[in-house]
C-alpha cells in the first residue's frame, strides 16, 4: 500500500507508456492481420488500409467497446493471495505490459502473425509464477489455448475453403463468370455485413448498456446486410467488362467487381476488431489505473475509462502505420497468392469464425483464424499453392510466443520489484 501510496503517478506514468507501446505491437501484427488479405489481394493499398484501420478502430472501440474489462486475463491467474500486497499486481500489470510490447515488437519486425491475446497471457502466467506462486496460474486454461492452436486455423481454413468452392462453382467455373458475379456479388456482400453485425452485436455492445436477445441480434443483424448488400449492388453496377484485360486473365472482371466486396471487409474486420479486442488488449493498463487510483484495492473487474480507449486507438494506428506492413506481407502474399475472391473469402472465414467461437465458447485466436483462412483459400489450388516454409515459421513462433511472454514478464517483474524496493508474496 505505501509502495502505491509513495510512487502512484511514477507508476501511472509507467502503465501509460507500457500500454502504448504494447498496443502499438496489437496494430504492428493484430490488427495488419485483419488487413493482410485486403492489402494482400490488392483490393486496398497499405494507405487506405491505415485509413480504414484509423476510422473502424476507433468506431468500434467508442461504439462498441466494453465499459468494463477482466483484468486478471480471462481467469488465468488467481490475485487473491496478495490482496495485502496490491504493489505486487502492480508490477506484473507492467511486467506483463512491457513483455507483450517487446514480443509483438520482435514478431511484427519478423512478420510473424502472432496472438496478441496469447501475448498478454504469457505475460500474466510468468509474472504469476514469480510473483505470487506456480499454484496461482490456471493450467486447465492454459491447455485449452495451446488446444487453439489446432482449433482456429482449422476453422477458419474449412470455412473459408467451402466459400472458395462456392465461388468457383457458382461465378468462376461458369459460362459467363461476370454476368454470375454480378448476380451473386450482392449475397457475398450481404454475408459480410450480416455475420459481423453478429459479432457485435453478440459481444460488443456493453459500451451502450444494449443488451439483445438471439432473436432481436439476427434480426438487425439481417437488416444490416441488407443495407449492406444494396449498397455492394450499386458498386458493383458500376463495374464493366475488361475486354484487354480478360484476353489474357479470363477472371479479371470477376476480380473487378469482388474488389468493392474487400474493402467491406476490411471496413468491418477493423470495426470487429475494435469493439471486441481493443478493450481486452489494454486490461493490464486497466488494472493498474483502478489500483492506483484505488489506493490499492485488489479487485477482478475495473472500469475502463475514456482515455485509455483513445490511448489503445492511438496506439493501434500508430503500430499498423509504421511496421505493419511487415505482417500485412506475410498474410496477403507469402503464404499463397491471394487475389479479390479468395481475400474475401478468407476475410469473411474470419469473422464467421469469430462469431461462431463467441456462441459456443470454442478456445479460439483471430490471428491463427486468419492464418488457417488464407490456407483454406489456397488448399482449393493444391497443397503446391502454400509455402510451407512460411507456414513452419508462423506455427514455430506461435509455438514460442507463451513461453516468450512469460520469460520477459518474469525479468521484467523482478527488475520493477527491484526498483522500487519490495518483496514478493509468500510463494504458494
């Protein structure tokens, strides 16, 4: 307690820093993921990606965003124990801040597509072996992450290989492909808008005090895809035939009209992404603001204010405009070639994985969604379209990424503890 008494705004200054620079490593490689498809098939430039990413971040965040966050991530760790020793909490919050911004640094410089949540979790699980006791950590828990693993790519690349084939069987492998993409580019599009209006409106309108039954979130769920699909019709009406370019692509219209679909979803990939995992990136920042302001208080909940939202939008964008593009690069080129229908498809993989994890509770990531969707897309062309190279050094550095985040929170915890000066709790 006069630990936090003494040095409260050295370490509110601290968690302000450590929170920015970890939630410029969630734009680095979190949300360039949400991005690489539409970069990647050259739907948008990296630019209007960071516009896009600029805009839709910092709505879904504002609009959708949870007002109240779990600080202790997802019940991994048990605090209770040094509920006397609030300081202790202190500094894994940090430690755990700063080893989640060093690991997405090196990852992102790297262009490893690594789970920013997987990240904040290594970090929590090292501190809390050090810093409180092996006993504290949810091991049950950690075993339905590394179960992930397996899960979410596995998801994401069989659903996004069924909209792949259905493409190819209702638009590409036709007598007039254009004629077909223009008759059913308006379903696609209403696809989009309707499953991720789901994912928000499932999870993401706390911000609000909007509570919807099942019934009521399909129903304007509907609605907006609607919308959505009229508004794709209008754009797609306006695209015509290439005759130079289909001579020597007999896909390139098709391409043409699906273009307008990726810039939906990139639209609302980064609102999703903003309203379900902006708040959740920054929960240690959290935590340390209501224990400081608290004067010490231990609890499993606290209120997020305002401005650390604008502090996570700020640092997303910020991490997306400057070394994003490495992780962009990985997803939308090197693991297979992407163009507009299969970066739609993936996209859209994604974010019907999402809502179907957040219904049933399924241990999922976004960025191995992703990873497992752009493989989805390619697997359709043979197993010879995927770099497997690439795919090797993806899983090695997810493998790696708990273990790293753990590592660093636990030499990062023992030099605050140093620092200021205060013995650890009673291991248990």
């Amino acid at each position: 307690m006069e630990i936090i008494a003494e040095y409260g705004t050295v370490l509110m200054i601290l968690a302000i820093v450590f929170g920015l620079y970890m939630t410029w490593g969630i734009g680095a490689n979190d949300v360039a993921n949400a991005m690489g498809t539409s970069v990647g098939s050259c739907a948008i430039t990296v630019k209007q990606a960071i516009i896009i990413a600029a805009i839709f971040e910092f709505l879904g965040a504002f609009i959708a965003g949870g007002s109240v966050t779990n600080t202790i991530r997802k019940g991994i760790i048990d605090p209770g124990t040094i509920s006397g020793t609030p300081e202790i909490l202190v500094f894994g919050m940090l430690a755990a801040l700063l080893a989640a911004g060093v690991w997405l640094m090196i990852a992102s410089w790297q262009g490893w597509p690594v789970s920013t949540t997987h990240t904040i979790i290594g970090g929590l699980v090292g501190f809390a072996i050090v810093g409180i006791g092996f006993s504290s950590v949810n091991w049950g828990k950690i075993g339905q992450i590394a179960a992930s693993w397996v899960i979410s790519p596995l998801l994401g690349g069989v659903i996004a290989y069924f909209l792949m084939i259905s493409i190819q069987k209702l638009i590409l492998r036709t007598d007039q492909p254009f004629q077909n993409a223009r008759k059913w580019g308006p379903m696609y599009v209403f696809l989009v808008g309707w499953i991720v209006s789901l994912v928000t409106l499932f999870k993401g309108l706390k911000h609000l005090h909007l509570d919807f039954s099942p019934t009521t979130s399909f129903f304007l769920s509907v609605i907006f895809g609607l919308s959505m699909a009229y508004i794709g019709k209008r754009m797609i009406d306006k695209i015509h035939v290439d005759a130079a370019a289909d001579r020597e692509f007999h896909f390139a219209s098709v391409e043409k009209a699906f273009a307008p679909m990726m810039i939906f979803t990139a639209c609302a990939m980064a609102f999703a992404h903003g309203s379900n995992d902006v708040a959740n990136g920054i929960g240690p920042l959290a935590a340390v603001v209501s224990l400081v302001s608290s004067g010490g208080e231990v609890a499993q909940k606290a209120d997020l204010p305002l401005w650390v939202l604008v502090l996570g939008g700020v640092g997303i964008v910020t991490g997306l405009s400057t070394i994003g593009y490495r992780v962009m690069r990985t997803i939308g080129t090197q693991i297979t070639s992407l163009t507009p229908t299969r970066g739609y498809c993936a996209t859209l993989a994604a974010a019907t994985t999402v809502v179907l994890a957040s219904k049933t509770g399924l241990p999922v990531s976004t960025t191995h969604i992703a990873v497992g969707a752009v493989m989805g897309v390619g697997m359709t062309s043979g197993l010879a379209a995927i770099d497997l190279r690439v795919i090797r050094d993806i899983v090695a550095s997810w493998l790696i990424t708990i273990p790293a985040g753990a590592g660093l929170a636990m030499v990062f915890f023992f030099t605050l503890k140093g620092i200021f000066g205060t013995s650890c709790a009673p291991c248990t």
